[in-house]
C-alpha cells in the first residue's frame, strides 16, 4: 500500500524549487503524491490550516508536517 503524501506550496520560486528537488525524489511507487497549489486553489487553505501547516512549502506523510524553507505564511495565502 502507498503512503499518502501531500506537498502544499504558492508557486513562489522557494515552493517550486522545493517540489521540483524533494517531490521529484519521492519514490512514486511507494507513495500516493498530490501536489496543492494553494495560490490557485484557495479554497483548500482552510484544508492545509486543519493538517497543521503553518508556512509554505509543506510536506505532509502520515499525518507528519515538515515545513521547507519558509516561501509565504499560510495566513498570506487567506
């Protein structure tokens, strides 16, 4: 079975930068990866809030937040 993984990001050049090096490296086979764009899909900011995400880009796996780098507060994304 894959493990959930969602990556949350505003398309800064930080976000992209970071999807593009760590996303990029996640083994597809033992992962389930969905990538949120939350500068254009705005409504699942309350979403990422619920999870635990504080900043942007985000990384959750097993319900586990790692916050990468710091591209925007969440709160800038409202």
């Amino acid at each position: 079975m894959k493990t959930k993984a969602l990556f949350y990001h505003a398309g800064c050049p930080i976000c992209v930068s970071a999807e593009q090096k760590l996303v990029g490296s996640l083994d597809a086979s033992k992962f389930d990866i969905e990538v949120i764009h939350l500068g254009e899909d705005k409504a699942r900011v309350a979403e990422a809030e619920r999870v635990g995400v504080k900043s942007v880009p985000a990384l959750i796996i097993d319900g586990e937040v790692l916050h990468i780098n710091f591209g925007a507060d969440i709160a800038a994304l409202r």
